[in-house]
C-alpha cells in the first residue's frame, strides 16, 4: 500500500502520528526519571531513547515542544541528572500510565505505582523495578528547528543491569534482561533473539555468534 | 551489577562499545538505501533511527563520525534523498552483510544479494525484500560536537507498507510488518505484541485497545 506525501499531508492529525510513529520501527521502552529543584520525583515514559556514542558514554533522547514532559526537560536543566530505566512486561501499564498529565507537585511514581531507588552519585531517581537502570549526566540540548523539538544528551555515569545477562564481550541479552521495545506511540512488544551476527567482512555473509 | 563511570571508562574498547550499545534498548533494524552521483547504489545497516515529528514527517538517524558508512551521507549530500528499508527475518544476514567495507564501486545490494527497487519521485534506492519502505528527502544535517557524531534529518516522501499490518487508526503493527529489531550492535530479535494501551490519563491504568 503506497502513500504519497500528499496522501500523508491529507491525513486527520491521530491517523498520521500513529503511522509516522509507526515507520522508525521498534524503538527503545525507556522510563525517564528526574527530581524537581523542589524534591519531588518525576517519572516520564520515552521511547526516542537514541545511541550517541560509547566513549564517551552518550545517549540523548528527542524532547518534544508542548507536552507533560516538559517536567522532565525542566527537571533535568535545573538539576542537571535523569535517568533511564528499561520498561519490562511487569510494569508497562504502569510506565504508560506516568504519559498522562499529572499535576506538577504529583510523583507520577506514586500515581502510578512504581517505587524510587537511589544512589550516592546523584540524586535522580531510578525505578526500582526496571532491571536496567542508568545514570546520567546532562551534556547538552540541541534544538531542532525545523519543529521545534530537541535533542538532549547526557554522558552516562553509572549503570545496575542484570549479570545473567551479560556476556563475555559486554553483549546485554535485553530479551533476558526483561526488556519491552515500543512500536508507534501506544505498542508494546515482547523480543526474542534471532541470532547475534558476526562483524561484518566482504568475503563472506555473517556468521552467527554464540552465547547469551 | 553496578558500574560507576569509572569502571565503564576502564572497559576495553570492544567491550565497552558492546555495553554502551546494549543501554539505549531495542533499536530500529534499518536499510539506507542511497545513490552516489556516479549512479552507484549504496546500502547500509542502521540502527539509530529516530522519530522527530509527525507534522511534517519528520525522521532522523545518528552518523559517526569515521565509518564506511560515510558513502550513504556522501550520498544524501550529493543527491538529496535516500530511502529506510525496514529488516525482517528474511534477509537479516544480508542486511548485516551490507556493513561490510565494501569498495566504493561495490553495489552492496549486489554485494549481499538484495534487489533494488524505485520509485517515480525520486532516484534512491529501495530494498524490494524490505515490507516497509519509507522514501525520505534531506532536510538537514545537525553536528553532535561533543564527539563529531551528527544527527541526519529527512522528511518522508512517500511510504509502502503492508496493508495486512495497518489498523483502522494508522497504527503498523510491525510483528505483523515482519520488522525485526536490534539489540546493541549485532544483535537481531524478533518481537511478538504484547498489547496497545490507551491514551493514558490520570484517574486510570490504561486499558488494553483492541484490534491489530
């Protein structure tokens, strides 16, 4: 079924966010944890979480422009820590639910359920319940003009993720870690791994790599 | 098991690229297909796409710096348009392949055994095999300064997708889609739905929608 972008342009505004959400395919289910300058917890469902790179340890995600989250974005300009926490099968209707539009001086962890953890390196706070939890450092906002969102990035100061997971190259099974990929705005999925493929070489097709 | 920053940054390069990958959990298995100005088709495998805005179609993806990868933003530069070709099961091998360093005047879809295909709009590159494809015209490239990375933006043209995995609302259902995802950097999952939740608000969990 084609589309062209005049046939996407004449769709109603829920029918084109659910497929243009739809066509980066899956992406990551992350809970985005902050503090307000005031103490209180702050909990946001993202699933823009993107790779900037490993050394340093970068990773942004896209804020948009007008939305619940700006808590998030505040929290994280005045404090200068968040976190991010992977979305497992036992808490995505509770990750979801901290999407909605709670009231500044509300928790969304308590709204919704979930608990805080902390550490000694600062004082964003983690979900207790996600089994991978890391700790971030706020580097820069990019704006992006041509809509107004922006690119935030934060160099990555601690992780707890689950040892059983772990291979021997520093390969994080996220399958056995539990966690969820989103798909378009409201799609949660369970992931099972196919195969783990060898680096790439023009000689031959890929191999496929052993282990977790 | 807990990591400071310290520990990361005492991580073999390796290792470490493998760790970091792994955090921002499952990402989009993407095919960029581009064309040199010599008419040379180019394919890569990407796996930072990212969702930049739906009104106007907006998507992106991350570009390191020093990578054979160079020829698809060469490419995009040059021409102006490129093309995202969601990876399913069927061809995840030669998907993977195509990150090989092939030579500049290598075809990678010969290369690895995928055909192209075209459309009337412009001249980049689809992968026939691909069940989403997704045609995009450039609109900018942003510099990352904090580690010479920048994030690449188009926005959509023209789109085809498989009609059997489209909901009443627009929402894809890629299981249905056959789109597979990537866990860190070789790591190719397949994903089964667990449900779509509601537009969530405060006074309740939200509940499952029905449908695809």
């Amino acid at each position: 079924m084609k589309l062209t972008r005049s046939d996407i342009d004449g769709l109603n505004k829920r029918y084109r966010a659910h497929l243009i959400n739809s066509l980066s395919g899956f992406k990551s289910a992350t809970l985005i944890g902050t503090r307000s300058k005031d103490g209180c917890d702050n909990l946001g469902v993202f699933n823009s979480i993107v790779h900037i790179g490993a050394n340093p340890p970068l990773l942004g995600f896209i804020m948009r422009p007008h939305t619940v989250e700006r808590h998030t974005l505040e929290n994280i300009l005045n404090t200068g820590y968040f976190t991010f926490n992977h979305i497992t099968a036992g808490i995505y209707k509770q990750a979801h639910w901290s999407s909605a539009k709670f009231d500044r001086a509300v928790s969304e962890f308590e709204a919704v359920g979930l608990s805080t953890a902390f550490s000694d390196v600062h004082d964003a706070p983690y979900v207790e319940e996600s089994s991978v939890k890391i700790g971030l450092r706020f580097k820069q906002q990019i704006p992006i003009s041509l809509n107004q969102t922006s690119l935030i990035i934060g160099e990555v100061i601690e992780i707890d993720i689950p040892e059983i997971a772990l291979s021997d190259d520093g390969y994080l099974n996220l399958d056995q870690a539990g966690t969820l990929a989103i798909g378009a705005l409201d799609g949660y999925y369970k992931s099972t791994k196919i195969a783990r493929l060898a680096y790439a070489r023009t000689e031959e097709l890929p191999k496929e790599i052993d282990g977790n």
